[in-house]
C-alpha cells in the first residue's frame, strides 16, 4: 500500500482521504467495541478511526512513540533530536 501521507483535516492530522477510500475496498475492516476504562494498543502504521464522543465524558488519550538514537532527524523538526538520559 506504501506510505500514506497525513493532512490538516478540519483540526486534526488525517490519512489522505482518497488512499483511504481504496484501502476500504480492498481490505478487512475490523470494528472495537470498549467499555469504559478499556485499553487498546496498536501498530502506528494502523489505519484507525473512531466515532464522536457522544458521553458527558472527556475520552483521554495518550500516544507513547520510540525511536532508535540512529534514527535522529536530519533536518530540524517538531519531533526532539536524540538526548541521553542521565540516571
């Protein structure tokens, strides 16, 4: 399928609309149902989605990324170069 680029959609990043539209024709949807206080983990390269929060409930998120110290950006960027962390 190669990379699919991110976009501002409205206010969020969002996979290009139109890649996404043939991912859904040629591969398997799978839909999550959680319970509150549920805990999902997946793969960063996972096309993923999910419905407005209709609750009087805030939903929290926490997004957790790691990268190899060899995998430091080339060029300045929003994500940090590599700082080693003293004990």
């Amino acid at each position: 399928m190669g990379r699919v680029n991110h976009d501002l959609i409205g206010e969020q990043l969002g996979a290009d609309p139109e890649r996404v539209e043939q991912v859904k024709r040629n591969l398997e949807h799978h839909y999550v149902e959680m319970k509150a206080g549920d805990i999902l983990y997946f793969h960063c390269n996972l096309l993923h989605t999910s419905d407005q929060n209709s609750s009087d409930f805030r939903r929290w998120v926490l997004i957790v990324a790691f990268n190899k110290k060899s995998n430091d950006p080339y060029l300045e960027h929003h994500h940090p170069k590599y700082t080693p962390m003293t004990m």
